[in-house]
C-alpha cells in the first residue's frame, strides 16, 4: 500500500503524457499541411517546438518518479541491439 500515491502519480503522468504526445503530432500534422499548402509555419513550428519540450519534461518526470527503470530498460535494449 506504501507504493500507492506513487503509482497514483505514474497514472497521472502517464496520462498527461499521452495527451502530450497528441498535442506533438497534431502540431506536426498543422506544420505539414501548412508547408504543403506554401503557407508560413513559423508559428506553428513554435507550437511544435513548446509541444516537444513539454513531453520531454513530461518523459523525465516519469523516468525521475519511476526510479530509472523506464531509462534502464531502454539502454538494456538498447545496448543488446547493438551488439
């Protein structure tokens, strides 16, 4: 039961991560359909920019409040798929 609020936190996180990454690719979708149309995407570049930098923040909190194992787990696979 100690683990509770922690895993209460994760779900929240996880949620918000997930609206984030909705965020990134709808702003991704407005700057191709803005370039393909020849229209200035500066604006929106900036948009997709601040999308970004939030899942970022969003990712390192999880990564921070889950202990390292997502980030462990990906340099494990990571270094398997290598070599």
């Amino acid at each position: 039961m100690r683990h509770q609020p922690r895993l209460h936190a994760l779900a929240d996180l996880d949620a918000r991560i997930a609206k984030a990454e909705t965020e990134v690719a709808r702003w991704a979708r407005v700057v191709e359909r803005m370039s393909a149309a020849g229209e200035p995407t500066r604006t929106a570049r900036t948009f997709l920019r601040v999308a970004r930098d939030d899942l970022r923040r969003l990712d390192e909190a999880r990564n921070a409040l889950s202990g390292g194992e997502d980030d462990h787990r990906t340099r494990c696979a990571s270094a398997s798929f290598q070599g």
